[in-house]
C-alpha cells in the first residue's frame, strides 16, 4: 500500500503531512492528515487520536481550524484526520450536501449506487489504523473524537469496537440519527428502507444494546442550531441514565456548531484522551 | 457611521463578530471581524491589536485559522481584522492575485483606475479605529501586526505613525516592496512609475528615513518559498544595523508562509504587544 506525499509543513515543531493512498474498503484514492507531534523526531512512537469530521468537510478544516495540534504537540500526540467519504468521478454523488460525498456517514453503504465506494466504516475502523501503524511512529493506542456527522462516527464505532480504543468523544454528534432529518435521510440512501439495518450505527440504539466499556467525553453548543432536530443528545442521555453509564457531557452556553465552538474546547478533549491513553 | 452585524459567535469566552459598513475612505461598504474577549463583558475596556492580512486574504482567514483568540482572551486584548482592500462590484479589480481586491497594499492609489476606492492607509490608520472606538468597549491603546502583504502594512503604518501604536510586529513581511516583483507591480499600478513616490510605503526605507520609535518584531520562516525573492529581511536588518535600531527578528527553522506558521509563534507575538501595551 504505497502512500502518496502531497504536502508537509512544520507547525508547534511537529509535522502536518497529507497522504494520498488508493483504498481498498472504498476501492477509490483516499485522501488523509496527519499531525506527527515532534516527539516522534526523537524515534518515540505516540498514541494516535482519529478525527472524524462532519458534512462537508475534508481532511482540511480541523486541521486549519481547531487548533489541535498545539495542545498535541505538548501531550505527545498524533492526529489522524480522514476524509469524510469516498471521492472522485467515479464515485457515486448526490447534489445534496448531505448525502453522497462529503457525506459518508461512517457506515458500510448495501444500497446501489453507494455501496461499491461508501464503506467508511470498514476504512475507518481497519484499513486507515493498519496503514497508520505500519508506515508511521505511533503505537497501537488509539483514541476517537469527532464533530457532528463526524460524533456519530466516533460514538459508534467507539461503543463497537472497545477494544481497539481506549476513549471516545464527541463535539455536537448526531446522537440518534434514526430519528433525525439527516440520519434518516443517509441511512435510506445507504442501507435501504429497513429500518433494523440501521440500528447498528446509531449511538444511541448501541448505547441500549451494548452499554460502553469506554469513557465518553460529549460537548455540545448551547445555541447549535441543529441541536433539537438533527443532533439530540438528550436521547442518548437519557439512555445512558437507563443503563447507568456515565457521560462526561457538558452544554456550553452560547457556543454554536462551528469550529470556533471546536477550538475553544478542543484542548480539554484532547487533555481527556491523553489521560486515558496514560491509564491504559 | 452604521455598522450592520454580519454575525456573532462565541469563542474562548469571548465574541467573535463580523461586521460590514459604509466607509468614507475606501467609498465603498467594507467588511470587518472583531474579537472581544471576555473581559469586555464586565465593562472594562480593553487595548486593540490590529491584524494587517496578506494577499488574496479576507478578514476571515486569520479569524479562523490563526488560533489567536485563545491568547486574547488570556491576556485581554481585542483583536481586530479589516479586509485587504476594498472590494464590490464598483471597485476596479485584476484577475491578477496580487493586483486589485484582495490586494490592496495598505496604501492611498493616486493612479486610475484604482484611486477613488483604494484608500486602505486611510481606512487603517484613521477611519476603522475611529469607529472601533467609537462602537467597542476598547481603549485608545493600539497595537499593530500582520502577515506578508499585512506585514508590510503593519511595518509602513507603525513606522509612520509612532504615536498612534505601542508595538509593531510581522510575520514573515514583505520588507522592501520597491525591490520585488510584488511590490514593483503594485506600486506601479496604484502610485504610478515615479519611484520617489513609493518610498513612503516601504518599511527598509521608512526605517532608514525616520528611525523607529516603537518595539519591532519579526518571525520568519526558514522554508518560505517567499523569502528571497518577495520578502527580503536582509534588506530591512540591514538598515537596522546601521540606523542602530533594534529589531527582535527571529528565524523560525523550517516553517513556510501558512497559518501553520502563523498559529504556531502567534502566542508570542501576542504577549509582546501585550508587555508593551501594559508599560506604555
């Protein structure tokens, strides 16, 4: 799996670096960044922190924007930050912001004409850690976060697969996406009308079904405009409640959706990661 | 003088907000960000950093990507970002990056078709603090940097009106523009072929001419595909020298002319002119 360099620029003494790689869970070129802290200069392997970002992002705008890597570049960290869906011609679209690319929704796509090249979720949880541990100075510890689109991606693949991270957090996730605009948009697209399927990517049906075995770390904009339709963590709350699992979840007044609410917070998440890959 | 609120966002516990307003100097409406740190929700006032930007920029790409507010909001200062010219469907533009909207090289044009909008000393140094002031729990305490193109800006404006700012500071500054392609070509446009008219806005023959009153500092990347040809410190330390003025430059070891360069000594620069602001 031969990676492609297509720019490196120093920044708080570290390495931000993007990759091109063809993929083979999405079976089209994958674009990636990674923050390589400047620890890794001195041959030390760091944990790695995946960001998995929201509708209508790259690999770009947390890493121009949430002013993660200075707090990284302190604790040792890597950061991983993938795109958000499979791209290119010969990837299926839509005209939508919401759907198609741009909009990959960290699932396994079943449904024409998605599931040739939508399978985030395979790319996310196996192929992507795979290449990062083979080609670059980390350890296998690893930690996800994620904002919006990009929080439901980190709480669902977290609460699946605990034994590959040692904690999740979430900035303004969609928290129950069967039952919001968004969610049930996407899921019909890709994984069809039957609703069952898409319970195994929703936070908060796998919150019931699984309970958590991962510290979770939530925060959430009080004045988010997609807060009561689209985001509505009051559900996954209240299941948490139910199973009596503890959520680290704060409501911040006055923040909105933007990456200005992410870069005002991001350093507390971080700081919440780092803890726990100390403890692990 | 009216300003219509373009939006407000919170962030490090203070407010980030655009505006947009009719201005006298440019005769066109001009867009602005503000950051108000937390402080000024107590009353007090606070002292103002202007940000000069470079090339192609708006006021939006510092705002985002520069991660300064976190500083501002510690130490208390307002940071203020105008756009880089004048811009609308009236104002004369080039295709050319580097001529017209985007570019307006903090100067008063004199030449067609550039002189009825391109007013940008002006607007800087009189009209845009005047209305801050006027609008904004602030002081009349100034400090001034900026970025390429900006710190250019930052460097001609603070040179020239020492009794309007505290502190002067630059990333990687376009140094002596009547010596690179930049600076030749924009000050042919907008001031015309005679060449003693240009000397009034380049920060090596202003230092030469006036000496400097202020504290300077400069940060600049090794890496900076700029530097030899465009930026040209040597120039400007060279003058420093045999003026006998003392510049805090500072060579930053394999950064570029991004925002990753810019976030990563901003918290320096920041508390600079915040040692200045609070001595003077």
């Amino acid at each position: 799996m031969p990676l492609t360099l297509v720019s490196s620029q120093r920044l708080f003494e570290g390495w931000q670096k993007r990759y091109r790689h063809q993929a083979q869970s999405t079976a089209c070129d994958m674009t990636f960044s990674i923050y390589l802290p400047p620890q890794t200069a001195q041959g030390k392997k760091v944990p790695v922190l995946y960001w998995l970002s929201g509708l209508t992002c790259s690999d770009e705008n947390f890493s121009t924007k949430a002013g993660a890597q200075r707090v990284a570049a302190e604790l040792g960290m890597a950061l991983v930050i993938p795109d958000t869906s499979p791209r290119g011609d010969a990837v299926a679209d839509d005209a939508a912001y919401d759907l198609g690319q741009g909009a990959g929704f960290y699932l396994n796509a079943t449904q024409e004409p998605w599931r040739a090249h939508f399978r985030m979720y395979d790319y996310i949880v196996r192929e992507l850690p795979e290449l990062i541990e083979a080609h670059f100075p980390v350890t296998e510890q690893r930690a996800i976060s994620g904002h919006s689109m990009g929080g439901h991606g980190a709480l669902t693949i977290g609460l699946k697969n605990p034994e590959r991270y040692t904690s999740i957090s979430a900035f303004s996730p969609i928290c129950n996406p069967c039952s919001c605009p968004w969610g049930e948009k996407a899921f019909a697209a890709y994984l069809g009308e039957a609703r069952q399927e898409w319970e195994q990517y929703d936070a908060t049906l796998l919150l019931e079904k699984l309970g958590v075995a991962l510290p979770i770390k939530i925060s959430q904009g009080s004045e988010d405009s997609f807060l009561k339709e689209q985001l509505k963590p009051e559900a996954l709350l209240a299941v948490a409640k139910r199973v009596e699992v503890e959520v680290d979840y704060q409501l911040c007044e006055g923040y909105d959706h933007s990456y200005y609410f992410i870069s005002t917070y991001i350093e507390a998440h971080l700081r919440f990661h780092h803890q726990h890959l100390l403890a692990s």
